[in-house]
C-alpha cells in the first residue's frame, strides 16, 4: 500500500491535472499512463541495453538512429524521457505532442496486435505546456521517490493506488485485486514456460504480469535462450479479456512495458456467445467480476447447462472449466457465497468441480483484504480440469492475516500467512497430520458430499474450548456483599457533605 510522501507526490499530481483543468478520473489516469509508460520505454531501453551487453548479445535502441514521424524523420534520441524532460515548456509539449505520442502510438510493427488495436483511438489531451511541464516534474518526483524505497512492487503499488481514483472502477462489481493477493496465487500455481495463460477478466492484466515476472525469475534461462519459448512467451502465452477498453489499453501498455511483445488481449464478453474458447489454456488466474446477476440471454448456452444461474460468479467458474484444457488449472478468487451458497444454481457448480474434476484447495481469506475499495469476504478456489474426477482429499487453509491492517487504512503489519499458504501448499503431503484446530487442514472429498458440497472452511473447522475456573458460589456472593458494603459507607459520605 501507498503512505507517507509518495502518496502526498501522487495526490500532488492529481491536483496537478486538477488545477489544470483535467477532473475526469479516466481521462487523468490514461493520460498519466501514457507519461508513464513513455518514461518506462526510456528505462526499460536502457535496462535491455545493459542485460544484452553483459550477456553478450545483438541489440538495437528502438530510439537509435532517425525516426520517421508522418512525413517528418527525426533524430530518435529526443524522444527519450531523460532527453525531453529537461527542454523549455513549450519545446516539451511540442516535442511530446508532435513527435512523442504518434512515435509511441505506432511502436509496434505489428497492426493487428493489442497495443496497436488499443492505442490506434488513443488522445493527447494535456491542454497546455505549463501543464505538461509540472506534470512531467511530478512524474519524476514520483519515479525519484519510487527509487529511494526500493521495493521490486512500489512501480505496481503506485498504479494500483492511481488506478483506486478512478470512481468508476466500481462499476459492474469490478475491484482492484491487491498485487500481493495475486503475486500469491501466482506463486501457489507455479507457471511454467510452456503455459498458455488467460484471465477472463483482465483489467489493467494485473495476474498477466505477475505471472510473466514470475517466469523471467524463476526461468530466465529456459525462456531466453530458448529461440521457440522466448516466442511463446513473447507472442503466444499470455490471453486477456475484458470489456473496458480503457482497461484493456492500460493492461496492454502494462503488459509490453514488463517486455512481454505481443500479449493476446481482446475486447470480449467473456460470458456471451462471443467467447468461443474451449480446452485452450492450461492455466487460468482471475479475480472476476461479482456484479450479482446479467441477463440471461447474453450468456452462452453451454455456460447455462452446467450451471444455470444469472449469477456471474458461478457463470465464470462453469467458463474457466469450459476454457482449461484437459490437466489445465485454475485458481480464481470466489465470494464467500460461492462456497456454502444453497441455491440449486451454487450446489450444481460446485458438485461439477468435486466430482467431475479435482478440486485441490480453499483458501478462506478475510473480509478486510479488498478494503478500502470493497469489505466483501472472499476464498480461492483451485482445481485442474480432468473430465474424469479426482478430487480426493480437499486442503482448507483459514487466512486470518495478510500482512497488512483489516481496516480501510490497510497499513503494513507483522502478521502475515502468505509465505506459510504458499509453503504448505506445495508441501501438502506433510499435511496429512494436521488437526481441524489449525490454519489448515485436509478434509475428505465424502465428507464434502455429505454436507451438500459445502466449501465453507467454517463447516469444517473445530473451534479449540478451553475450560475456564470460575469462583464459587459463596466466593461471588462474599464478594458482592463487600463492594455493597463499600458503597454503603460511600453514601454515608455523600449524605454527610450535602447536610452541611
């Protein structure tokens, strides 16, 4: 979470905009995403520049040489961040106006990608050079602080926290998912190289990045210096759908800036007729939206004969099915009322999950994880597709701390069980010990069909009752008699002060 100066420097910039005239949410955040992004291309650039000569490997500037700019051919270095942001006001806005932003709305080669598709429509509309001047001061305020706390997710938590200004993320039940949140789910399913990846749901493609972060750390080498998976993940690993297509233009941006080239991301309902992908992925991460009911006709068919509900939680989760192939994954995050819901709707989704495929763990998370943008209580849900069954033993696992406070000001604390989530997850052989008194806990698949596939850890879990000693009888009533006493010569007292 954002506190202290940098939270005062980004509020700064929006009052920057503010005062300048630009009070719309989504246009003040796409405006501050395309600075940002410009100044991202200048550092990720330069980061590339070094890796390839460390490594010893051909590279080329995409400012090298001279740019061609509508009929105009430019020298490529001015339109570097670190170049433009020491001229005049009126040279900036100029150069940025003029040269920058068609530069950067023409980057990619390719037309048809999602960077192309999404900035094709995309509009400069800082109105004046004073204005781009102080918010080009700002950025750099931020970028200089950001570099001071040394954090590898102060970048994300920055955009997390401007993207918690646009008033209307709440609209169609969407909210931000905490990118500690997703960095867990990510690290409990382990993506591997050879994954095809989708989140139904994308947004600003929160779970594409972190996924794509993970596997630079985690298999540098197997991607990079492998000429076919480097063009995997480049241009064939990452699918996103959404039907915002701001979010879609951030998330594209967000995505390219982390060196991802071509991320598949769409303009798609991904409940509707119109989503039409079946055993495709093998591995599905989303927070999708919990906006209550749609209307029925808008759903696809084959969503409805698995589970028929309006209800867009339980539609997404008969989708993700639909969308994994045969061993593909998926943990998503569910409200609480997926789990012990009694609808015939809610019973039918998770009998299809258990009996049907594998249902491997319930992770209950509390209420205060979403806040201040939503208090809605919440799990994850993580299953592999298998057509055949397989669901044996089920792991709970009762959150109780995320490393930050319940409350709307969600300031860091000590407590935290996400390192212990991930570890016994993926330790879970060495769980079969554990008792229903601890965080976690195995729970057999019959037992789960016994109570109507309820998920709800609460069903599950034994609350530990210690005896407590209280007094005697005759010790209470000693004891009651003394303090009457007591207040009895309090009142003679009284009595006596107000006679005088």
């Amino acid at each position: 979470m954002i506190t202290g100066e940098l939270k005062n420097k980004i509020d700064g910039l929006w009052d920057v905009f503010a005062a300048g005239g630009l009070v719309n949410p989504l246009e003040v955040i796409e405006q501050i995403t395309y600075l940002m992004f410009i100044h991202d291309l200048d550092d990720a650039d330069n980061k590339n520049a070094k890796e390839s000569a460390m490594l010893g490997l051909p590279f080329k500037s995409i400012f090298a040489d001279e740019v061609k700019i509508g009929e105009r051919t430019i020298e490529g270095g001015q339109l570097k961040w670190s170049v433009f942001h020491d001229f005049p006001a009126q040279r900036m806005y100029t150069v940025v106006q003029e040269w920058v932003f068609p530069f950067i709305k023409t980057l990619h080669a390719d037309k048809n990608s999602a960077y192309s598709k999404y900035m094709d429509d995309a509009i400069f509309k800082l109105p004046t050079p004073l204005l781009l001047s102080k918010v080009v001061d700002a950025l750099d305020d931020i970028y200089a602080k950001m570099a001071e706390i040394k954090d590898a997710d102060i970048r994300g938590d920055v955009y997390e926290y401007l993207l918690s200004k646009i008033s209307q993320s709440g609209r169609n039940g969407q909210f931000r998912t905490p990118r500690h949140i997703i960095r867990m789910m990510v690290e409990l399913m382990q993506p591997q190289p050879d994954d095809i990846i989708c989140d139904p749901a994308c947004g600003t493609s929160g779970f594409l990045v972190n996924a794509g972060e993970y596997l630079k750390e985690e298999h540098k080498e197997d991607i990079f210096f492998d000429k076919k998976k480097k063009d995997h993940y480049m241009n064939h690993m990452f699918f996103g759908y959404d039907m915002d297509r701001t979010m879609l233009r951030i998330g594209a941006m967000n995505m390219m800036t982390h060196g991802v080239e071509s991320p598949y991301i769409e303009y798609r309902d991904s409940l509707s007729e119109q989503n039409m992908d079946k055993d495709k992925f093998s591995l599905i991460l989303a927070n999708p939206p919990f906006k209550g009911s749609l209307d029925a006709d808008v759903v696809s068919g084959d969503l409805l004969k698995v589970c028929k509900t309006k209800k867009t939680e339980l539609l997404f989760l008969a989708l993700f099915l639909r969308m994994l192939k045969i061993g593909g994954r998926c943990a998503c995050i569910v409200p609480d009322g997926v789990l012990f819901g009694s609808s015939t709707a809610h019973k039918s989704i998770r009998k299809e999950i258990i009996e049907n495929h594998r249902l491997e763990a319930v992770i209950s998370m509390p209420s205060g994880v979403f806040k201040p943008y939503a208090g809605v209580s919440t799990g994850i849900l993580i299953f592999t597709k298998t057509n055949h069954g397989g669901t044996d033993n089920v792991w709970f696992y009762d959150m109780t701390a995320d490393g930050f406070s319940l409350d709307d000001k969600r300031t860091a604390i000590a407590e935290n069980d996400i390192p212990d989530i991930i570890e016994r997850f993926h330790n879970r052989d060495k769980e079969t010990d554990r008792q229903r008194t601890d965080k976690s806990f195995f729970v057999p698949k019959q037992e789960i069909v016994d109570n109507d596939y309820d998920l709800s850890i609460n069903k599950y879990k034994k609350v530990e009752h210690v005896a407590v000693e209280y007094p005697s009888t005759q010790e209470i009533m000693a004891k009651i008699e003394e303090i009457e006493a007591e207040i009895a010569v309090e009142m003679d007292t009284l009595k006596k002060l107000l006679e005088k």
